[in-house]
C-alpha cells in the first residue's frame, strides 16, 4: 500500500503529456503573436522610411525642374543681355541644382535603409526560437 501512495504522490508532481503539451501550445502560440507583432513594426518603420525617401526623391524632382527652368531664362538672358544679368540666374540656377543635388542623396539614403523590405529582426529572432525550440528537443 505504500508503494501505491508513492506512485500517487510521484504522480502528482509530474505533468500529464496532454498538459505539457496543452502548454507548449499556448507558449508556442504567444510566441508566434509575439513574433508577427515584432515583423508588423519592424515593416511599418521601413514604410515609413521609404515614404520619407520617396517624398524626398520627389521634391529633389521638382526642385531640379525648377532648376531646368531657370537654367532655360539663363540661356535667354545670357543671350540677349549683358553679363551681370544672366550671371545672377547663373547663381540662382546653381544653387537650386545643388538643393536638388543634397535632397536627392537624402533620399536616396533614406530608401537604403528601407531596403530590403523584410522584417529582419523578426527573422533572426524566429531563427533563434527554431534552434532553443531544436536543441530542447533533443534533450
């Protein structure tokens, strides 16, 4: 009889394999919300990059559209007036190119760091659950 209060007692302190199992799956699961919360951030922050990027890229567009127009009113005044006149637009067209020039690379940059578009973190960190998760397994 007192073999059997020891089996009970042993028992009792051990977990049944469907309440280990029951919670590897609820762990499993949290895991899982936890790592598709971190991949919709880490995505959301390179949108967000490669919108400033790509609205950088176009202001340095029309900023260099500006820039043809007033090198287009430099050939005509250079033309038909005197040096000090067209040479003023000059100036103006040049600073407008370098403008153009600064927020080009700005965005460019900016697009860099947006790319690639996958969540890296995200995947580094599932990788590192996958080898804990292969490495307990194995025990």
């Amino acid at each position: 009889m007192s073999g059997t209060m020891e089996r009970k007692a042993g028992h009792d302190e051990h977990h049944s394999v469907g309440e280990l199992v029951g919670q590897a799956t609820e762990q499993l699961s949290l895991l899982v919300r936890q790592e598709v919360a971190l991949a919709k951030e880490e995505l959301a922050e390179k949108g967000r990059r490669a919108g400033r990027g790509g609205g950088l890229l176009g202001a340095a567009g029309a900023v260099a559209y500006a820039g043809l127009l007033a090198l287009a009113a430099t050939a005509a005044v250079a033309l038909s007036t005197a040096l000090p006149d067209w040479a003023a637009v000059l100036v103006v067209t040049v600073v407008l190119f370098a403008i153009a020039g600064v927020l080009a690379a700005t965005g460019r940059a900016q697009l860099r760091r947006a790319a690639p578009p996958t969540p890296e973190q995200t995947l580094g960190s599932v990788r590192a659950d996958v080898e804990e998760i292969k490495e307990r397994a194995q025990r």
